[in-house]
C-alpha cells in the first residue's frame, strides 16, 4: 500500500504537467516551441569565409574546405607548418569539428579559436591522426576556427575535403551571386584566361590637392594630375563625386576620382592627352568570389617615401618602368629612350577589403593585398584589383624627368570611388565574375557569344 500510494501522485503529478506543458505549447498555428530548447549543433562553417597558409594550385585554395562540395577540396604544398582557417562571421559556441581527409591527411595538429585572428587559443590538439573522417571534440567560443597543421601523415601536404564545424551561433554575410554568363554555342572556346574590364581615361587637370590625404586643405599636395571626375579637388567628397556627369572616362558612369603626381621635365609638367588604361581585375584566384567596391571607397596606393628597394619589392609592383625596349626599371630610366617612344608604368592596388571602413587613417590599412591568390581573414571581402598602366610623351635623355613627389621609385595613385553602383555591379559580375576579358563595355573580343554590358551609347543592356 505504501508503495501505491507514493507512486499514484507522481503520476498523477507527471500527468498534469504535461497536460499543463502542451496547452503552453499551443498557438494560434497550433504549434511552439519550448522556452527551455536549445539550438542543435550544425555545420556553422559551410559558405563562409575561409583562407590557407597556401594551396597547392589555384583549383584547390582554402574556400574548397568549406563550400559544402565533398568533390573539391583543400591541399597545401607539401611541408608540414600549414593552416587552414575560417571566419565564422560573429561569436559562435563550437562543440566539434569534423574533418573530411583526402589521402593526403594531418597526423598531427590543433584546432584553435580566436575573437579576432590574431590571438589564438588551442581548444583540442591531435598527436596521432588517421585521417579518413574524422571528428574531433573541440569546445569553446571564437569568431575563428583554425586548424594548424604541424604533421602530415603522408609524403605529400595536407588535403581536406571537406572542414566542418559544428556549433552554434556566427553569421553568415549574404551571398555574392552573380548573374550567368549566356550558354556557349557547341564549339566555342570557354577557356578562362582573364577575369577583367577596362576603364580608360585621358587625364584632366593638375593641382596641388589631395582630397584623401588632405581633405579640405587645397595647395597642401605636392601636385597631382587627375583623371576621371572632372570636379576632383581638395574638397571631394563621395556625395560630390555622385553627384557630377562630367567625366574624362569614355563610360560616363564612371565618375570617380583617378590621381598620381604629375611627371616633371626640366620642372615643367608632362600630361598626356591620350586615354590611359585602368584594368579592374581579379586579385585572388576563385574571381567568382569578387563583389563591386562599395560607394565611396577611397584608397592610396604605393608611397611617396618608398625607397627604391621597396618600390621594387612592393606587392603592388607590375613592371617597373619602361621606355622602348627598357623594362623593369624601379626608377625612371636615365638611358636614351627612342624618339618617339613613351615612359610607362604599370602598379597594382590591394583588392581585400576589410568590409567595414571606406578609409582609414593611413589611408591604406582597411585595404590589404591577397595572400597565397585568398583575401586575409583581417580583410575577407574581395574587391577588384586596380592596376593602373599610364604613359607620358617623353623620349631621349631622361635624366631631367622625375615626379612631382620625387624620384620614380616615388610613384603612388589614389583611387576614390564614385562609380555608378548598377553598372560597376554589373561590369564586375559580368565581367570579373563570368571569366572575361572585357574592354570598356563589357564587351571580350575573343568571346562575342557572352554579349557584353553596356550598349554603343553606354546604356545598360538588357
């Protein structure tokens, strides 16, 4: 009797509550869900942001852990110090992370997090791999989740099909989705060998102004000459630049600010008057992944106090100078350059953007260049890469030319965005993305069946 009576009331008791728990449960839709429930771990790495110490080829960079396709995948050169990384977006909870390997596996490495890339903390650490699919318990919280590798288990690198990461939490930024490309007609040569658009200017004026180094305080420059927007000076802001037509692009919708010092002769200023070149391509090697520069970005390329070691060192370095048959010179040529022939330059921008300021107070640091053809965790959103191929008509003996702001190993440009977004989205896109080599209206010659972006009046198509 003792034992009925002690077990009839908690039944009872059982009983109430969940009859009491499932009429809270009811809505007007007829179902809830429990205060108390919890989110289940899930792949919370799967799309995001992912970058590698380095990759064995540009088909298998450090994106392909992650982009949820268990047929591509991630492998290293083959050393045993490498790292695989991924940007969580925000503050996540981890609990594990689960490892696809190719034969070419860890056998021994860390899982660490971070809050900010920099700082790392070891939350799980692996002596004695296997590889094949493999799970390993790695809890704690952090933006960043990153393997370091220390061992390989094979002759070869490091090689993962797939790096999932189970938790909680973290963001996802939306989707960069471009638009496609036209089907190829049978035949038609599809083979990706550029991922760029042309914009080409003729250079306007000059003047001692620098509306990103020295907003506001015209004369305080060495001088610059500008091309691109017609009403750049000293007091240039994005909203000015939006809002003038008057361009010296050929595509009237580029309206933004293009400047570099002046070259000096003698003293006197050397400006062409033809169109210079200003190629927007792919900095990183999945080009898919590159989005528009966001409005009013604004950027110094290079510096004025470079010596020539680092001019010629510089990550933004193409080919130096060159006149008539002198290439890759770090400073001005002083050798006879043929008569008729033109002093050139070429000089790639960084293209990692860190998603958050339009400028910085160096001017420089919200930019970064890629690392190993992947954009840097501190910068993960790829941007076109500006490099920039000016001439000067001057020939004969050099030796009196320089810049404004000193020798040629000085040389610089800055950049201040002032593009009409719908069409630098869709040059970018088309472009860019789509795997083209494109002159100023998106249009590539050696693929006329992919169309092109805007029309001989430079009106959008389509």
């Amino acid at each position: 009797m003792t034992t009925h009576t002690s077990v009839r009331p908690r039944r009872r008791a059982r009983a109430w509550l969940a009859a009491c728990l499932a009429g809270a449960m009811l809505t007007a839709g007829g179902i809830a869900v429990a205060s108390t429930a919890t989110a289940a771990p899930t792949n919370i790495a799967v799309g995001k942001t992912a970058s590698a110490s380095s990759a064995e080829n540009p088909d298998m960079v450090g994106s392909k852990a992650v982009d949820g396709n268990t047929s591509t995948r991630w492998s290293s050169t083959f050393s045993d110090a490498q790292w695989l990384q991924v940007d969580l977006g925000s503050t996540a909870t981890v609990s594990s992370v689960v490892l696809n390997w190719e034969a070419a596996y860890g056998k021994a490495f860390t899982v660490q997090l971070s809050d900010d890339a920099s700082t790392w903390r070891t939350v799980a650490t692996v002596t004695n791999g296997t590889g094949g699919n493999q799970t390993v318990a790695a809890s704690g919280t952090g933006r960043y989740v990153r393997l370091n590798l220390t061992a390989r288990g094979t002759g070869y690198g490091y090689s993962i099909w797939e790096l999932q990461v189970l938790g909680t939490g973290g963001t996802t930024p939306p989707a960069h989705t471009p638009k496609p490309l036209p089907p190829a007609p049978p035949g038609a040569d599809t083979t990706v060998t550029h991922h760029e658009f042309q914009a080409n200017c003729t250079p306007d004026h000059t003047a001692n102004d620098d509306p990103i180094v020295f907003p506001g305080q015209p004369g305080k420059s060495h001088n610059h000459t500008f091309m691109g927007n017609k009403s750049t000076n000293a007091y240039t802001t994005a909203d000015s630049l939006g809002g003038t037509t008057t361009t010296s692009c050929t595509v009237p919708q580029d309206r933004s600010g293009y400047w570099f010092p002046t070259l000096l002769r003698g003293g006197n200023q050397v400006v062409a008057s033809n169109l210079q070149t200003i190629y927007y391509k792919s900095g990183i090697l999945d080009y898919k992944l590159v989005q528009p520069f966001p409005a009013g970005l604004r950027f110094l390329v290079g510096s004025m106090m470079a010596t020539q070691d680092e001019f010629k060192n510089a990550p933004g370095a193409v080919e130096g100078f060159e006149c008539g048959d002198s290439t890759k010179n770090w400073d001005i040529p002083t050798a006879t350059c043929p008569a008729g022939s033109n002093l050139n330059v070429r000089y790639q921008a960084p293209s990692c953007w860190n998603g958050k300021d339009l400028d910085s107070a160096d001017h420089k640091s919200h930019m970064a260049y890629p690392v190993n053809g992947e954009c840097p965790p501190s910068h993960p959103v790829p941007v076109p890469m500006i490099e920039m191929k000016l001439s000067w008509p001057v020939d004969g003996n050099l030796s009196n030319v320089s810049f404004a702001s000193g020798r040629g190993y000085s040389f610089h440009y800055d950049f201040f965005n002032g593009w009409d977004p719908t069409v630098l989205q869709a040059l970018v896109e088309h472009c860019i993305n789509g795997g083209l080599q494109c002159n100023p209206q998106g249009y590539d010659l050696y693929k006329p069946w992919a169309g092109g972006v805007l029309d001989n009046s430079f009106h959008l198509i389509g």
